[in-house]
C-alpha cells in the first residue's frame, strides 16, 4: 500500500531497536540520577519502576515487533521471577561476589517490590503504547 508504513520492514525495525535502545540508556540514566539526588523509599521504589521500565526497552530492543501489553508483561514477569528467586540464597551468594550480579538481582526478597516492579510495567506499556499509535490518516 502506497503511503502507509510498514512497521514490519528492517528499517522500521531497525528504528524500533535504536529508540528502545536509546530509551534504555535514559532509563538507566534516570535510575542513576534517582539514586543521586534520592535517598531512601524513593531511590529504592523508584529504582524497581525503572528496573522493570529497562527490562522492557530491552524486550522491545530483542523484538521490535512486540505488542506494548507483551513487552510490559514479559518485563513485570522478569521482574518478579527475579524478585521471588531472592527467597533462595543464590542471589544472595552471587551478590555477594559481583556487583553486577548484586544490581541485577539484588539480594533480599522485599514484598512490595513486587507492586512497584507492576507500577514500572504499566507505566513502560503506557509510554510504549503512545508511542507505537499510528498517526491520523488525512
């Protein structure tokens, strides 16, 4: 079809994957800034939105052709798959020798990370949803 564009073709695909990307790098840039200018329940809650709102650039950067709704779901059950793996001591011990695994997967179960890890969901679909509507048709 003449004039309408394809989200499927590489280069859309391509320009999905290099705004996730991009949106990545602001999350993590916004993560840091949180825990700079932030201290307490703020850095910490605000930081598990973001982490979640990262995972989901991440799945939208490995499948540009992802729904919002699939990106946003994926992302909150990593999240939480990663938060319930804290009740073992595996993320513990790893934490414990990388600060990459520590930042990652944290170490400590703490159960309302859980809503603020669906608060990063929702708020990540939202801005995903926005951003991948069609414009208007003349």
């Amino acid at each position: 079809m003449s004039g309408t564009r394809d989200r499927t073709a590489p280069a859309g695909r391509a320009r999905t994957r290099a705004a996730a990307a991009a949106a990545a790098a602001l999350t993590v840039g916004a993560g840091l800034g949180l825990r700079a200018v932030t201290a307490g329940d703020v850095a910490k809650y605000g930081g598990d939105a973001l982490y979640t709102v990262l995972l989901l650039t991440l799945v939208v950067v490995a499948a540009p052709k992802v729904t919002p709704l699939k990106a946003a779901a994926i992302a909150l059950a990593a999240s939480w798959a990663v938060e319930f793996l804290q009740l073992t001591a595996v993320p513990a011990e790893l934490s414990e020798r990388s600060t990459v695994a520590r930042l990652v997967l944290g170490s400590t179960f703490n159960a309302p990370d859980l809503f603020w890890y669906a608060a990063g969901a929702a708020a990540g679909w939202l801005v995903h949803r926005a951003l991948r509507r069609e414009p208007a048709r003349p």
